[in-house]
C-alpha cells in the first residue's frame, strides 16, 4: 500500500463547554466519591462516558432513577425547567453542568415568548438540547427542522422570533430563516454568537481539509449531533467522508485510492483518540502529517460554585 499525507483540523475534539461538563463530573467524584449521578450521558461520547462510569459516575435516563439526596449532575445539553423541578421535590442536589451557550438561548426562549413571540426554534426536534430549549416555553415554541417546515409555519398574527439549537452552523440556519421571512415578513433574527463557536469553527476546517484532502475521517460517537453533521459537510464539499469511533482497528481498504486524507474530530471527542488515528495512518504509510488551522479558540466557561 502506498502511503501518504495527513492533514489535521485545528480546531477539533473538545470544546470549551464538554471540557466544562467533563470538569464538573471529574470533580464531584474526587470531592464526594462515587457514586455521581448523570442525568443523560454528560456529552455524546462513549469513550468519555465509558472512562467516567470506570471512576463512579452512574448516567440514568430519567431523574427518577437517582435515589433522594444524591447528587443530580445535569449534562452538556440543557434541561427544561420541570426536570429541575422534579430534581428539587425529589431532594437531588443539583449540579448544572449545561454548557452556558445553551442556557443563553434556554434565556431567549423565555424572553421571547414572554414579550408575546411565537419562538421559532431551529433544530432537530429528537435532539436532547433542543426538547429542552423547547421545554422553557412549550405553548410559545415550534421546532422548524426545515425550509418546508418554515413555509407551513402559521404564526396566526403574533410576532416570530427566531432562536437555533446551539451544534447548527450558519450554514444550517440560513436557508431556514430565509423560509422563515419569505412565510411571515420580518421577524427577530438570532444573534450570530447564538451559533456554538466550536461547532463552526471544525465546520469551517473541514471544508478547508476538503480543498486538498480526497477522504475525510470524522472520530466521533454515533450519537454526536456534531460528529455526524462533520461528516455531511465533507461529503456536500465532494470528499468522501467516514465516521470513525478511533477506539477500533482502522479498516485499511478505506484509505485506496486516496493519497492525501483529511482527520478530524467532533466536539465531544478527546484528543488521545484522534492522536490513535494518527498513529494508526503513520503506521500505514501516510506519515506526513500537517496541521491545517482555520481559527484559535481560546474560550472558557466558569465552573459552577459547586465544584469552583
């Protein structure tokens, strides 16, 4: 097999808000040993919460499932507010481990459908972030998943404000709230920074991989909104494009044909697994290896004062 070049996204893996849940989670378990309870996996990474369940943290599905005055650590992608309610009638001590991106637009939500809007909340309807976006206001909020959603909108006469799950890009909205206001005239636009930075920073450089890479490698869990949309934007860009998990052997075949082969990883992805895919292509050949940067990131969140 003959080898070749790997170009490497910078930005990629972590994002300021998953190193923030990661944190909290890692914390509460030094502090008060297991077992810490999640409520959902902390962020959509196996490898992640495979290595956390190893050092005592129990993900659950619902909050029912947490025995009384356990500690409740909520995860990445946002709760609605009955969740936190049935948290404090259930005794939970409460740990809100949402990435502040999120609680911003949960605040546009309220604000919106509070001041008379009908919220336009642009996103996928299965996603955990965008049910509870949505649970803030649940009488005033209408997911729109698509362009041919928004034209079948009836705002019945109310004002529209729109508001997006935070992991879309530009890209995504775009063509959405173009539907919007060719349906109902003017609306509220959402701000620019509502966009998840990270989500489009590793956006923007897989489509700079693409100008020169021929296959691109997304390491991720199936379960990564983000992940996956990396993948679909490579393949819109015409490479070829795979989601990896970058715990497995690398399947060898995938890289014939292709002499230059583009590596990324989602925003819930650490970076030892995308060091392992590294590995794994030098190992094959491809061992000229360049890191292609198209943004620096330098953003932090504060820890809650539960583990600050």
């Amino acid at each position: 097999m003959t080898g070749g070049r790997v170009l490497l996204a910078s930005p990629r893996s972590f994002c300021a808000g998953v190193d923030r849940a990661i944190e909290i989670v890692e914390r509460l378990l030094a502090e008060h040993g297991p077992p810490v309870y999640v409520r959902h996996q902390i962020v959509h990474n196996d490898h992640v919460v495979g290595r956390l369940e190893r050092l005592g943290a129990v993900f659950v599905d619902h909050e029912d499932e947490i025995p009384a005055g356990e500690i409740c650590v909520l995860s990445a992608h946002g709760v609605a507010p009955e969740v936190k309610a049935r948290c404090e009638e259930r005794g939970l001590r409460v740990v809100d481990a949402v990435c502040p991106l999120v609680s911003k637009v949960h605040a546009e939500a309220r604000h919106y459908a509070d001041s008379g809007h009908l919220v336009a909340l642009v996103g996928h309807a299965d996603h955990v972030e965008v049910i509870g976006t949505r649970g803030e206001r649940p009488e005033s909020t209408v997911v729109i998943e698509s362009p041919e959603d928004a034209f079948a909108l009836e705002a019945n006469g109310r004002p529209v404000a729109v508001i997006t799950q935070t992991t879309l890009s530009l890209d995504d909205v775009a063509p959405i709230v173009v539907a919007l206001e060719s349906r109902l005239g003017p609306l509220r636009r959402p701000p620019a920074d509502d966009i998840c930075y990270a989500t489009q920073n590793r956006q923007d450089a897989v489509k700079r991989l693409v100008e020169e890479a021929t296959l691109i490698l997304v390491i991720g869990s199936t379960t990564s909104s983000n992940a996956r949309r990396l993948v679909e934007v490579a393949q819109a860009a015409g490479a070829q494009a795979s989601l990896i998990d970058g715990e497995s052997e690398l399947d060898l075949a995938i890289l014939d044909g292709h002499t230059t082969v583009g590596v990324t990883g989602g925003a819930s992805t650490p970076e030892e697994l995308v060091e392992a895919v590294i590995a794994r292509l030098a190992a094959a050949g491809y061992d000229e290896l360049e890191e292609i940067s198209v943004a620096r990131e330098d953003v932090h969140f504060r820890l809650p004062r539960e583990v600050a």
